[in-house]
C-alpha cells in the first residue's frame, strides 16, 4: 500500500487544476507509449534483416510517430504553463 501512495501524485483540490494536472498526465502516458512503439521499432531494425520495402515503411512510420512524440511534448510544456 505504501508503494502505491508513494508512486501517486497528490492532484490539486482545485477543478482548474485538477483537469489540467490530469491531461499533462493522459499526455504523459501517450508520449510514454509512443516512445515504446519507437524503441521497439529501431530493435527490430537494427537486429532483424527486413526487406527494403519493409524499412521504408518502417522508417515513415517512426518518422511519423517521432513527429507525434513532438507533439506530445510541445502540449505537456503548454499545459504545465497554464498550471503555473
């Protein structure tokens, strides 16, 4: 239990900052996914042998979700702005 409580942000009383404090964390979360898929693509690319078709695709796609991640970042700086 003690774990638990310690892992878990305190979010503020406040309905403002409540609701901004749980989308810098919905944010966080999707970063966190997108930078997983990432990592787990550039694995599969450095150790398995795809076809060219394949890694162009692949490529475009973490191009794609490094884009994304940008994002992501851009909006968790603006929203913790607006927390302030």
């Amino acid at each position: 239990r003690d774990l638990l409580k310690a892992k878990m942000p305190k979010l503020p009383k406040k309905g403002k900052d409540s609701a901004l404090t749980l989308k810098i964390f919905a944010m966080e979360r999707k970063k966190k996914e997108v930078n997983r898929v990432l990592n787990l693509k550039s694995a599969i690319l450095v150790k398995s042998e795809v076809s060219y078709l394949e890694y162009i695709e692949m490529r475009s796609e973490m191009e794609r979700l490094k884009a994304l991640k940008d994002t992501f970042v851009r909006r968790i700086e603006k929203l913790k702005q607006q927390a302030n």
